[in-house]
C-alpha cells in the first residue's frame, strides 16, 4: 500500500470525516451508476465532467486502473435544513475547495493524481461541451458516478459511514494515485 508522508497532518486541518487508502484493484464500477445520471441528473450530456463527455464506461474503468491506489474520502458540513436542497449544494463547493488543497498536497508529494469528485463541473458559466475542448482540464473534476464507480459500496467495504442523519451532510472524492 502506498505511504504519503504527512498526510494525516495535512488532513486533519479540513473537515474530511473519514479517509481510506484503497486499491483500485476492485474498484466497484456498474454500469445502472452512470444509467441514473442519463435518467435523473439533469447536468447528463451537458458538460465535460458527465457522461458521456468523460468517454466510455470500459475506457474510464481502464483508465482508473492505471492509477493503482486512491485516496477515498468524505468531508461533512452542517446544514439548517437537509431538505432545503439549494442549502445542501452550495456546501458541495467547500468540498470542492478542500479536494483540491489535498489533491495539491498529494501532487507536491510527487504523487500522480486524478480527482473524481462531486456532481458536475460549475467552474465555467456556459460549459465548453460538447463544440470545444474543456478550458481548465487539470481544474475539472469529473463526479464519481460519470465513471460508472458506486461510492456505497466502497463506503460499505471500508466500514464508513454513508449517511449521518440529523443536518450533517457528507460528500466524497476519490483521488486517484500514482507513484
Ligand atoms: S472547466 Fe469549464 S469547460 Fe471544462 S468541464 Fe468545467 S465547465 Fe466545462
């Protein structure tokens, strides 16, 4: 298993709730994942970070592969109202920012890295797709289900928790690595 020095330091200045190391080895990836964006998210189709923009189930499968580990985990913010759905996604942009900074952390370890993260990309107003190539590829994150990946099941194999129930909400990323 891959060691990042310092990491837990890094970590622990963000409101990351849990983190897990994992292989990529046995990355759960179904195919139903990435049928749900096409039939419920209404961002499908519309950005580089969504299917089908971010290529073929099996091409992305293959192409997390060729990252051998990940670092898997979910930060928490407080909401007044979980069911005020504006409220629960503006927290998703703090996420974001928090990915990032470990993503940065990661990189400056000499680590190869690429982040699935969240929902889709909101950094340009008007997406590039599908006319142009996507404006800030190394910015973008692609979310976890336009790779097909179901996070439940790592969340269950790593005994971590999915939901907390009360006004906590949790988001997660997946950074792969690679030496
Ligand atoms: S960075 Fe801009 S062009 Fe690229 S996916 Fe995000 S919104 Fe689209």
């Amino acid at each position: 298993m891959i060691d990042v020095p310092g990491l837990d330091e890094h970590i622990a200045q963000f409101p990351v709730y849990e983190y897990r190391i994992i292989s990529t080895d046995a990355l759960p990836v179904d195919a139903k994942v990435r049928m749900v964006c096409q039939q419920e998210c209404e961002r499908y189709g519309t950005t580089w970070a969504c299917p089908p923009g971010v290529g073929e189930l099996d091409e992305c499968e293959r192409f997390c592969h060729t990252y051998p580990w990940g670092l898997f985990f979910s930060t928490v913010a407080e909401v007044r109202d979980v069911m005020d759905m504006d409220e629960m996604l503006a927290t998703r942009f703090s996420h974001e920012e928090i990915t990032s900074q470990i993503d940065a952390y990661l990189t400056q370890q000499g680590l190869d890295t690429f982040v699935l993260s969240t929902e889709s990309c909101d950094i340009c107003e008007e997406c590039a797709y599908p006319d142009e190539p996507c404006r800030f590829p190394e910015k973008m994150h692609p979310c976890l289900e336009s790779y097909g990946i179901v996070a439940p099941t790592i969340v269950e194999r790593e005994e971590m928790e999915y939901m907390l129930g009360g006004n906590a909400v949790l988001w997660f990323s997946l950074i792969l690595l690679r030496k």
